[in-house]
C-alpha cells in the first residue's frame, strides 16, 4: 500500500512540476535523457 502511495505522490507532483517549468523544456529533457543516458552526467 506504501509503494502505490509513493508512486501517486511521485506521478502528482512530476505533472505539476512540469506544469510550473513548462512542456517544452520536460520534452526537450527527456528528449535527451532517453538519447544520450548516463553519458550527460
């Protein structure tokens, strides 16, 4: 019951950050991510 819990809080506030930066900037993010991976950090 905690995990499904967690992973609400966790989808809920994910949606209202994105709101508050902006979609463009999430999309352009996760964009790279799934290109490039772990070679960013």
């Amino acid at each position: 019951m905690e995990k499904a819990r967690t992973w609400k809080s966790v989808v809920v506030w994910s949606v209202v950050s994105a709101a508050f930066i902006g979609p463009g900037a999430v999309t352009t993010a996760v964009a790279a991510g799934s290109t490039f991976a772990l070679d960013l950090l």
